[in-house]
C-alpha cells in the first residue's frame, strides 16, 4: 500500500513540475506596437497619403500586420492593407491612401493590427479628415409622351435646353438618381422593367422585369441614395443593392401590398393596401424585416418626411382633400397636429427643408410652408402647381417641378434663377453630386 501511495505520489509531482514548466513557455502577451507619424489629432484632407510609420516588435515572432482607418464609432470606414512579415521586430513605413469620396468630415482613427499567431494588438491614432468638397454634377429629368416609354435627360449647363440621354421601354411608377453610387434607378408600374443605369457609362447594372398581367407588378418604391426598396403586388418587398443583389427581404400584410415606404431609424414604414378593398394599413416592420405592428390609415399618402428618430410626417389626402399627419413610430400612433382645415383640393407633393419646415405642393397652384413648431401654414408661393419639389443643399437652391416646366429659386431670396419648358410630361428630376 505504501509504494502504490508513493508512486502515485510521484506521478502528481512530476505531472505539476510539467504543467508549470509548460506554462512558463505560453506565449501571452501581443506585439507592442509604437505610433511615429500620424500625430494625435493631425488633418488630412481626402485624397491624401497618411505616412503611418510605427514600430512593432514582440519578444517571439510577428506574424501579421495590417492599416486599418476607422470612423469615429471604430467602424471600418475605408481600405485594410495588410503586410507579410517574418522577423520579431520590423519598422512600418507606408503611406496610406484617402481614397475614398464618401468619406466625410470629422475625426478617424488609424488603426495598426498585429499578431504574433496567438496574441493580437490593436493601436489607434485619432486623425482628422476634410472630405472632398460636395458639388452639383447634373440635372436628370424623367419624362414621357405616353405609357410605353420613359425617357431620362439632362439639362445642359446654361439651364437652356434638356437634352436626351436614354429611352426605358415600358411605364413609370417611381425613379431616382443615387449620388453614392453614380447611377439612375427606373422602375415600371405594370410594364416597366426595374432597372439600374451607370450613369457614366450609360449602360444597364442590372434589369428585373415584371410578369405581364391584368394587375400592376410593382407597387412600391423607395431609395435612400444607397439601396433600392421595391414592392411588389404579390405582397413582396424587395431590397436590392446598386448591383442588383437582393439584401432585404419583407412581406406585406396578408390580403395587402406596399405602396409608398420610408425608414425611420432602420425600421421600414409602408404603406399598404388591401387588395380588393380601400382599406389601407400603415405597416412599421422591424430591421429584420418581419411586422412589428400596424395602424389603420385613412389617406392616400404622398410623401413620407422624416422628422427624427421616431417620427415621421405623412402627408396626402383624404378623399381629394390635403391633410397632414405625423406617425409616431415608437407608440405606433397616427395621428394630426394641424387641426384647421387645409386648401380646397389635392396635395400633389411635399419637401422637408429641416425637421420643422415642410413645403406643400398643393393642386390649386400655391406652395406652402408648414412649420411644426409654431403649427403653421403660410402661403410660401404662387402661380406654380408643383407636382415635386427638390432642395440642393449645396447652391441653396428650390427646384419647383410643375407637369411642363421646372422652375429653380434662391431659397433665401426666393427669386427666380432659372427656368425651363418642356414639350414631354415631367414625373420627376434628379440631382446629381459628386459624391
């Protein structure tokens, strides 16, 4: 019995000598990585190199290193470059390039990764960027002459003439033009394909086509300059990236289908309509893309504005009146903070200025301003029957798009700066930026 205890005595001693001996060649700790250049807090402008010089070393091996920029909430907001290395100690030296004209202005990191195939490292220096100027690069005009064709045009630089650019076959339900991504996206109604344009090239990206039948095809429309929402009678809403890859997926209500959408806070807000009825239900769906809940709906609506986070303007009709309401997503509550009673006739469009001003594009030819604060509104102007309204931020300039005529105006001053005619129907424009 004494020499079983002994030599299983033994055993235990010997088992913890090799466990500590073992544990005294883990390798715990990571690269230590040293910034040289950028400085803290050092301004570039995009389209600049950023020299990141650094050193990293570790006290075994360095297996990987890589650039990485970040924005301000450490997500990574441009390219990573990566770098093969082999000895326990390097100096990096490279320049980083700004390549990126979305990126905006405001403060970065850059960020230098290393491992030494067990640990990792992670060193940030806080940067500031000047993004690229924004600027104004075209005007698209949507128009046709009847329902087998869309055309799309440009006006020239004088503002004298629009001048041709592409021809869409089919009908038109809704279009627009993405600056992120330089390209036109046109969508039909019963017969139009849903397609998208490289602009610069003027050539398809990618051409969804409806199936022909008695009842249109797609129903609804929505981008937010970098995604296209498209819904469709069968009750499917689509989300599609500026190639043509589904990326969203939702369903309308059973017995309904989409028709006008916007997001409020990454919550997707329609509104839908039953199909053999006028009932209609506005539909707040979650990120996901499944129903949260939904509200009865009394109008036809014709522009979603979002005023915050959790609310959102709903303006149209209500039996060829005007009226305007606001959702309350979070409590799921329509309801209306203008209790007078609008013009006579239909409202035919509505533009946000800032989340308390709204114009109102109205059938009896007067535009008006709505203020939530003061819960207002005024006559803004007269004499145009705006079918849309588009703002440029960059010029401070009104664009008033009436059925054969678009008028634009300083905001400030509200004087005419130019205006032009044409012979077609005018759906819509579009501006275009660089960026």
């Amino acid at each position: 019995m004494f020499n079983v205890n002994k030599i299983y005595f033994s055993i235990v001693f010997l088992s913890l000598i090799s466990l500590f001996s073992c544990k005294k060649d883990v390798d715990e700790k990571g690269p230590e990585i040293k910034f040289n250049t950028p400085t803290e807090n050092q301004t570039f402008n995009v389209y600049d190199y950023v020299t990141v010089n650094a050193t990293v070393t570790d006290d075994v091996k360095i297996s990987s290193v890589a650039v990485s920029l970040l924005d301000v909430n450490q997500n990574y907001a441009h390219t990573t470059l990566p770098f093969t290395v082999s000895s326990p100690s390097m100096t990096l030296n490279m320049a980083y390039f700004l390549d990126n004209i979305h990126l905006e202005t405001g403060f970065y990191y850059i960020k230098i990764s290393a491992s030494d195939g067990t640990n990792d490292s992670h060193k940030f220096q806080k940067i500031y960027l000047v993004a690229v100027p924004k600027t104004l690069t075209a005007i698209y005009v949507v128009s046709n002459t009847g329902s087998s064709q869309t055309n799309l045009s440009t006006i020239d630089a004088a503002f004298t003439s629009i001048v041709p650019y592409n021809t869409f076959s089919g009908d038109h339900l809704a279009s627009s033009v993405s600056s992120y991504h330089q390209q036109a996206y046109m969508c039909g109604n019963f017969s139009g394909n849903f397609t998208g344009h490289v602009l610069a090239f003027n050539s398809p990206k990618f051409i969804i086509s409806p199936v022909p039948s008695s009842n249109p095809y797609f129903t609804g429309y929505y981008n937010n300059d970098r995604d296209t929402y498209v819904a469709r009678y069968d009750g499917n809403i689509k989300g599609y990236n500026y190639s043509g890859g589904l990326m969203y997926n939702a369903s309308a209500l059973s017995g309904y289908y989409a028709q006008h959408m916007c997001f409020n806070d990454g919550y997707l807000v329609a509104e839908e309509k039953e199909i053999f009825t006028a009932t209609k239900k506005l539909v707040t769906y979650f990120p996901t893309g499944s129903v949260e809940k939904n509200c009865a709906l009394t109008q036809d609506v014709v522009a979603f504005c979002e005023m915050d986070n959790s609310n959102v303007f709903v303006f149209g009709n209500v039996a060829g009146q005007a009226t305007i309401e606001l959702f309350d997503r979070v409590n799921n509550n329509l309801w209306s903070p203008y209790f007078f009673a609008l013009a006579s006739g239909n409202l035919l469009s509505a533009l946000k200025l800032d989340s308390d001003t709204y114009l109102l594009g109205h059938s009896n030819g007067t535009i008006y301003k709505y203020q939530y604060s003061s819960n207002s509104v005024t006559t803004y102007l007269t004499s145009y029957t705006a079918v849309k309204l588009k703002y440029d931020d960059v010029q401070n300039k009104l664009y008033v798009v009436e059925t054969n005529r678009i008028t634009t105006f300083d905001l400030s001053t509200l004087a005419i700066v130019n205006t032009i005619n044409s012979t077609e129907t005018i759906l819509n424009v579009h501006l275009l930026y660089n960026r």
